[in-house]
C-alpha cells in the first residue's frame, strides 16, 4: 500500500504543522482589531485557512500513521515465526521492528541502526547496505549474497511504503549454497576487489598460527600466482602452499585455497624464488629444465613446461640452439643480448650460460638473465646522439663548400648580368640561374640550421608585430581550405631572436600544419608568457627556470604516429611521399631554436591533430638596454653604384670565389692585390712602402687562417680595417674575431652588391 501525492504533501508540511497554527491564530486575533471592516474579513479569512491546514494535516498524517501501523502488524504477523533474522527500517537505518530469529541470533536491536546492530558479525558492512538500499528504492527490492565473520549470508531487501525496509538474512547453508568457511577443512580467506582480508576461516588461522587482515603480511611473495606455491607468514616460520583461486561473478569478491606442502616437497628451483635473480636450467638440446619465479615472471610464462630457451628468446642472429651446443662445448662464455619473445612490449634481456656437471655425468646449463631493455633504450639514445652529431658535422662541411660554389656561381652570374639588360635574349637565363642559385644557398641555410652553424642576426621583437606582419604571406600559403587563427597574451614580453630565422620556423611549421589537412581545417598560433620557477623536464631536456615566451602551432590533421614522433626532428626524415618534401623543415626549425637558446616540443594524437610548443627566452633585463643598443647589428648597408677608391688585399684559396671577388672590386673602383693563403699574404706586406685600406679575408684556409695572420699583420699595420668571408657561420671564429678591431663578417654565399657595399662600409 502507497500513500497518495496528498498524503504525502501532508507527511512533507506536518514538522511545520505547529507554526502554522500559531500563524493562523495570530491572523484570526488582528483581525478583530483593525479598522477597516474589509481588510479585516480577507485576514480573518487568511488565518482561517491556514489552522483547517494544520487540521488537515494532522488528520492525514493520523490517517497515514494507522495504515503504517496495520502494514508492519501485518508484516510482524508474516515475518514472526521466520527462521531468516528479519528486521524493518526506516530511510536512516533505525530498526523499527525485529522478529524471534533476529532477537535470539543478535540480542534486541530495537531503536539501534542496523549497521551497528550488525558491525561485529559483518564484514565491511556499511558499503553493502548504502549499496542494497539504494537499488531497493529504485527497483523495489534487492538482495545480495556476502560474507559473515563466520560463514556466508544471503541479505535481501524490499522497500516497505516510501519510507520504509525490510531486511532479511538468510544463512547459505540452509538454501543448499556455500558452506559455511569454518565447515571447511581447507584453509581459505576470501578478498575484497582490493585484496583486502574479509574473512579467514578456522584452518587458516591455525595454519599460520594467528588472525591476518592483511594480505600482504600474510603471503610474502606476492602477487599471487594461481597453481604456483607461494610462502606464508607463520608463527613458527616459513609455510610453504599452492593456492588455487576462485573469483566470484558479479561481486568481484575471490577465494583462495591454500594446499600446504612440506618444505621437502618444495624443488630445489622452487625454493630459490625469493631470490631477486632469474635462473633457468637447460637441457643441451635447448629444453628448460627448470626455473625459477623471477625467470618466469620476466619471460612472462605462467610454467616452463614444454619449453625451450628457443622460444622465449630471439635476435641472436643466429639460430639459439646454435650458441647453446656451443656453450656446452666450451666454445663460447660471453653473454648474449637477446630480446624476449613472449612479454607484449619490447623486452630485451643479458643471457649468460654457464655449464654445470649434472648427475652421471650429464652436461647441464645454468642460464642467469637479467633485464637490459633500459640499457638498452640507453644505448639506442646514445647512437642516435651520435648519429646526429655525426650528421651535424657533415652538414656543417657540405655546407661550406657548397658556400664557396655558390658563391662563385651567384657572382659570376651577377656580373654577367651587369653586361646585358633586360631586352637581351641571354637576360632570362641569367636570372634563371641567378634564382635557382639562391634557392640552392637557401637549402645549405637548412643545413646549416640543422647543425646550429648559421650565421644569426639576432634582434629584440615584439612577436605579436612580427606575427602580425606574417599574417598577409602565410594566409596565401595554408589556401583557402584552411582557416588561420592567432591568439596573443596582451602583455607578451620581448624577445631576442634572428626575426627572418624565427619567420622561417613559423612558416615551416605552418606548411606542415597545412599539409597535414588535405580536407581543411584549423590552424591555431597562440603566443603567452609563461614563469617557470624551477627547471623543468621534457624529452631528455632540461628548460632553466626564468621568463619565456610560448609560441604554440596547432592544427586538426591527422597526427603523427607514436613511433614516428621522436624522429621529426632528424634531417631528411619525412612522412610525405617522394618530391612532396625535403625532410629538413622540422629539422631546421629545431636547429634555429636551439641555436637562439630556446627549446622545442612536439605533441600529436593520431586523427586528432598536432601541436608543436617553443620556449623563447624573454628579453626582459632592463639594464641591458644600453648594451643590446651597442651590440644591436646595423643595418645591412643599401646597395650603391657610386665608385670608391683605395687599396684591398684579397685573400682567397678558393680560386673561383678570389677570381669573382677581384672582379666585383674593381669594377667599383678599387685597387685589388690578391693572395691565394695566409703566407702569401704576409709575404706581400713585407713591402713597408705599399699601403693597404682594408683587407678581405676567408677564415678557413690551408695552413694560418684568417684571423691568425690578420692578427699578425695588424701589429705593423694598426689601421687597417677588416671583412672577414666564411661559408661557417660567424660564432664559429667570434672569440677570434672580437679581438681584431674594426673587422666585420660577410658570410657566404655573397651578391656582387653585398660584398662591395660591405667594403664601401669599412671606407667610411
């Protein structure tokens, strides 16, 4: 039987039934007393209605408390003479009602809550009943078998009205289910989904001489394996035993049953499981003879039986059975590195075999394995350092001396075209190749980024102005599919960099962005700044605490596989298919913000999109105001037509680079003597009457380099200036350079106009 919706409104205001009356019996009194007649009968009226309220209520909640009444009559009658303890509830767990069985089983309860009622004789009941009273009010009833201090229950459930419970305990035994655990002669304990100790039977706790709550002080070589023999914790010692296991459906609950084994009966190998060293023998036909439990824990095999060392282990190069014939001929000792062929993930292992005298005679091997994949993942990182350092050097000097090709090319093709204009037939192709010369300086740039040797011109910026700038150049380049986003901080701090350099990152990143969406998308670029207090750690790097600048470039492509995502940084490594890409985008990119003292992190989820985090140094020292506007480069000096005069001393060994500079000089008007080396250089200076303006010198060259008989040279001549020429970038030789006065560096490749406006700058 229910109660209707007003019956239950009535069960809702009756703790407010008092105040209500009160009210209405101070409306009825004012209004006696008011003056105005009208206003007088509406508040007379008012407090009339509120006290038939109060007396509604009350006779509803009369109404409501008979039938509650007659219900737990009837159900006391039903639930008497029940051998299962029955108690009823109401919604806090205050026991109302307890039959016979109940009081004889657990003592009169009445007024109590159930949960302390049954706290000694239960284990972990609170869980239990939250548990059941709660599907009992959504489904009406619920029950659930668990598991007493001493044996097992059935607890049920019925919901009783809307406010009410029923409970009822029935022992398991009596339905024909589980026995109870003191009935049984087995030791057992049954788990919680934690592994937490809820029951441990009579047997038990005589096997290992006391009461245990928890597993892990009770079984000492945990995790448990089902089958295997496991040692227990006893008053008296070591107990050896087999378990078996049973999980329970549904409960998640599970039984163990320990079968005890005299220490005799336990192998030799078995006994050698608490060592924190892996053993197998093995037959010299490759057969695993025996193992131990950190052996089959590493090799992940449950047992060895039917095994050989054959199928657990690989990559020797050669068959296994191979190196064990010639272990047991004494043909070989050293251990082996080996990658295990039955775990899930990459596990490598040292193996070394020893040969043993067995019984009769019989030649055995003792197998010792130890865990290398951490050693190994280290000797992997190592060669890949050593790969790319390797690659690093050999750009730096590919680069160089294609510097000096191009140098002689560009420049030669340069005063070619000052022989011919536009209306020549020869003109096109001039420009054609002058243009193809200068893509091919801008891939050694790449180069040269990569192994951090570029020539940097670094600045303070703003990024926000020169993202802002870049807008217009790569909203052409990501098309019309993909939109473009920039979000700033709106107090982003300045930082130092090479502008063009930091351009050439962006737009990098931004075309891979862009390619990485062939159907379109979204390509997001945010800029903030960001205070590390202390050092942080990322992919083998260590950022220094202190102010930076984050630039973020995200997009919704499809990703880069996990496997991949450590390589997109090595030179010539591309996921685009043959002549869609040079695979030294990335790479450059990461050369160029290591050399600007930044760092760079990639993160991708395949199908998800990819973003890539930069970490700039702020630029926000102050006081170094003074010396960044000292040591800030000058502008590069416009190309100029008008003819100069003086005496230069050019120094070159590369002959087509001298042949084409020599040209370029004294076609502006200068005087140009030429040295092929340093030697005849100095050679040429012992001559005290002849005067030279400037000099004009490669850093590297054959026996002294530049700045060593510059140096000299300048002792006899303190006022001569200098332009250095390298195809290395220029902190290759700063520290040499900063101690030779008035000298500036020209990197190559060079234009005819570069090279003669920066010799015109030293004259003036």
């Amino acid at each position: 039987m229910t109660a209707g919706p007003l019956s239950k409104q009535a069960e809702r205001i009756a703790p407010y039934s008092m105040w209500l009356a009160l009210a209405g019996l101070a409306l009825c009194v004012a209004a006696l007393f008011l003056p105005m007649p009208e206003l007088g009968l509406i508040i007379f009226c008012a407090g009339a209605a509120l006290l038939w309220t109060v007396v509604l209520v009350r006779m509803l909640n009369h109404r409501q408390r008979l039938v509650r009444n007659r219900l737990n009559m009837a159900l006391a009658e039903f639930v008497s003479n029940d051998a299962a303890p029955s108690f009823t509830t109401d919604l806090n767990g205050v026991i109302g009602y307890e039959n016979r069985a109940a009081i004889e089983r657990f003592g009169g309860r009445g007024g109590q809550t159930l949960l302390s009622a049954l706290e000694e004789v239960f284990a972990a009941p609170g869980a239990t009943f939250s548990r059941l009273q709660s599907r009992a009010l959504a489904k009406g009833a619920a029950r659930e078998d668990v598991v007493m201090r001493h044996g097992h229950m059935r607890l049920s459930v019925h919901l009783i009205g809307e406010s009410g419970f029923l409970w009822r305990l029935e022992d398991m035994a009596e339905r024909g289910g589980a026995l109870d655990g003191d009935a049984i002669s087995l030791p057992m304990v049954t788990l919680s989904k934690n592994n937490a100790v809820l029951f441990m039977n009579e047997p038990m706790r005589r096997l290992i001489g006391h009461r245990e709550k928890a597993l892990d002080r009770m079984v000492t070589d945990l995790p448990i394996r089902p089958g295997d023999v496991h040692v227990l914790a006893g008053t008296e010692g070591r107990i050896y035993a087999r378990v078996a296991q049973y999980e329970s459906s549904g409960s998640g609950r599970k039984e163990l049953y320990f079968l005890p084994e005299t220490t005799p009966t336990v192998g030799a190998w078995e006994a050698l499981d608490a060592l924190p060293v892996a053993l197998l023998k093995v037959a010299v036909d490759g057969r695993i003879l025996q193992s131990n439990r950190p052996a089959r824990d590493l090799l992940a095999i449950p047992t060895h039986d039917r095994l050989s060392l054959g199928d657990l282990v690989e990559g020797l190069g050669r068959p296994v059975q191979d190196w064990v014939t010639d272990v047991a001929m004494g043909r070989a000792r050293k251990p082996e590195f080996v990658r295990a062929a039955r775990p899930q993930g990459d596990t490598f292992l040292q193996i070394s075999l020893n040969r043993v005298e067995g019984k009769k005679d019989q030649i055995e091997l003792i197998a010792v394995l130890s865990d290398a994949t951490e050693l190994k993942s280290l000797e992997a990182q190592f060669v890949q350092s050593q790969k790319m350092q390797a690659i690093g050097q050999l750009a730096g000097g590919v680069a160089h001396d294609f510097n000096n090709l191009l140098t002689a090319i560009s420049g030669h093709c340069d005063l070619l075209l000052l022989r011919h204009d536009k209306a020549d037939s020869d003109y096109g192709d001039l420009v054609q190749i002058h243009q193809n010369a200068n893509r091919a300086a801008s891939l050694v740039g790449q180069l040269l980024a990569f192994s951090r040797k570029q020539t940097l011109k670094p600045e303070v910026i703003d990024l926000r102005d020169t993202l802002s700038d870049l807008t217009h150049l790569l909203n052409r380049l990501v098309g019309e599919k993909v939109s473009l986003s920039l979000d700033h901080d709106a107090g982003l701090l300045p930082i130092r960099v090479d502008k063009r350099q930091l351009e050439q990152v962006i737009m990098n990143l931004v075309v891979n962005a862009r390619d990485a969406m062939p159907a379109g998308g979204a390509i997001r670029i945010e800029t903030r700044n960001e205070v590390l207090r202390d050092a942080f750690f990322r992919d083998r790097a260590t950022i220094p605490a202190g102010e930076y600048v984050v630039v973020i470039v995200s997009d919704q492509g499809i990703g880069i596989a996990p496997d991949r995502l450590q390589k997109v940084f090595e030179p010539f490594y591309t996921t685009k298919r043959t002549g869609e890409g040079t695979g030294l985008g990335l790479s450059t990119a990461y050369g160029i913000i290591k050399q600007t003292g930044g760092f760079i992190f990639v993160d991708s989820v395949v199908g998800s999109g990819t973003a890539f985090t930069i970490f700039l140094p702020a630029h926000t020292a102050r006081a170094e105001a003074v010396v960044e506007a000292a040591n800030r480069p000058e502008p590069e000096p416009a190309p100029s037509s008008e003819r100069g005069s003086g005496v230069i001393l050019l120094v070159e060994d590369e002959a087509p680079v001298r042949a084409f500079a020599s040209r370029a000089l004294r076609l502006r008007g200068y005087t140009v003597i030429e040295a092929e080396n340093a030697e005849e250089a100095l050679e040429t200076l012992e001559d005290e009457s002849l005067h030279i303006d400037v000099f004009v010198s490669d850093v590297i060259m054959p026996g002294m380099d530049g700045p060593s008989w510059v140096s000299e040279a300048l002792k006899h001549r303190p006022g001569v200036k200098v332009v250095f020429v390298s195809g290395y970038a220029e902190d290759h030789f700063s520290e040499q350079q900063s101690r030779i006065p008035n000298s500036v560096f020209l990197p190559k490749p060079f234009s005819l106009s570069e090279l003669t406006a920066t010799v015109q700058a030293q004259f003036h």
